[in-house]
C-alpha cells in the first residue's frame, strides 16, 4: 500500500483555502473513495456530496486538478501523484461548504423551459406512429445525469457568469431532446434566441469534453439547435415575410 497527498479545498460562502492531506490509498481506489478516507480517519466535517457512487446520481461533481469530472468515476492510477491532487468545488455556483455547492440554479432554469406538448394521436386507439430513426435520435439526450459538469466548465457561466442571460449547454440538450422529439409541437426557438441565451455560445466543445455520459452535446444538440435558430431569424425570405406581417 502506498500513500498520496490530497489538497482539498475548505471553507464556506467561496471564503477558504486548500488544506493538504496524506493517507494511504491501494489499488482501484476512486477519488471519492481518498474524500471518504480522509474525511473518516482525518476531517470528520468535511462536506462532501454523493450518493449512488456508480457515476449515476450526478452528486459527486467536483474539479479535480483544474478540470471538472465526477469522483466516483475517477480512478487514482489516472493521476500523476507524484504531486498534490487538488480537489475543489465546480466554480460556476456558489459554494455551500467545502466540497458542496449549490446548483438550485439549474432547477429553476428547468422550470421555465416548456414543457413537452404532444400532437393529436394519429389512430383512433389514442397511439402515434412514428419513424424509428426520429425515435433514436432523442435517446442519446435521456443519458444525461444532471451532474452539471457541463455547466460548470462552460465559459459563459463559469468565467461571465451570465447565469440570467444563459441556461447553459445541459438545458440545451434537455430542449433538443424536446425539440427533436418527433411527437412534439411546441415551438421554443424564438426563447433560445432571447432569453435563454443560445448565441452566447461559441462551440468549444468543452461541454462535451467534460460530459460522463459522453453524449456529443455540442454537435447533436447546441448546433442544430443554433441552426433552427439562424433558418427562423436570419434567412432573408423569412425575414421578408416578417416584415410584410409586420413582426
């Protein structure tokens, strides 16, 4: 058994420092599990948020050495411990205590987004028929944990904190899975373009990088989604249109 060094981030209300500890780790140890052995032998009131530690809650988001990621699904012989590993809450929300932040925030946007609106049923039975190639292309987006990692590494949030102006790349895939849902008639790219900020986005693929789930955000949800956007208000016949219907 060998041991590593930890710098963990302590404090309350973004007020703190980084508080270093050694314990002893073995083979197949996850980061959550060192958080866990610390806390128990070292800091007892240590807070730390988790719970299924299966890297399917979404609870144990954290940054560790700088980039955002779950511990749970975090092994230790993927870090170099030659050096400290540090271990700090996601920045882009506000800090509660140590390793536990408060993302309420992405509930609230959840809340303003519409919701899904179906079609009439197509058969008297009260059923649709639909294409199974449109039936696949939402499931991707259901794999989402709400674990906020993309959240916390997007730019626009993280760095301008335009958290008024901007629901961020995880609520762009909950209104692609929406949007592109092929039973659904709601319209909500007018809101994408204003309110909730999609030009603020400028495809890093950051999000992407970050997500546990590997669902290729930026790509199969934020483009498309600004491509609808672009065809509804700046193609120029449409525009025209507008302009006659005086909108």
């Amino acid at each position: 058994m060998t041991s590593a060094t930890f710098s963990i981030w302590r404090g309350a209300a973004g007020e703190g420092k980084f508080f270093k500890y050694t314990t002893e780790i073995s083979e197949g140890m996850v980061v959550l599990d060192a958080v866990h052995k610390i806390q128990a032998e070292q800091a007892n009131d240590m807070a730390v948020r988790w719970n299924c530690k299966a890297g399917k809650c979404g609870s144990c988001s954290a940054e560790i050495n700088g980039i955002p990621r779950l511990m749970c699904m975090t092994r230790l012989n993927q870090l170099p411990l030659e050096r400290p590993v540090t271990i700090e809450p996601m920045r882009s929300f506000p800090s509660i205590r140590d390793l536990v932040t408060d993302v309420s925030w992405n509930f609230r946007v959840k809340k303003q987004i519409k919701k899904f609106k179906p079609r009439p049923p197509d058969v008297a039975d009260g059923s649709w028929r639909m294409q199974q190639e449109d039936v696949d292309r939402v499931q991707e987006f259901r794999k989402c944990i709400e674990c906020f990692l993309c959240q916390d590494v997007c730019h626009v949030l993280r760095e301008h904190h335009k958290h008024e102006e901007f629901i961020g790349p995880r609520f762009f895939v909950y209104v692609a899975a929406l949007e592109m849902h092929p039973l659904d008639t709601e319209n909500r790219v007018e809101e994408l373009a204003k309110a909730k900020g999609i030009g603020y986005c400028n495809i890093t693929k950051c999000c992407t990088k970050v997500c546990p789930e590997s669902i290729t955000i930026t790509d199969n949800a934020i483009i498309p989604l600004k491509e609808r956007v672009v065809d509804e208000f700046y193609d120029p016949i449409k525009r025209l249109f507008r302009a006659i219907r005086g909108q």
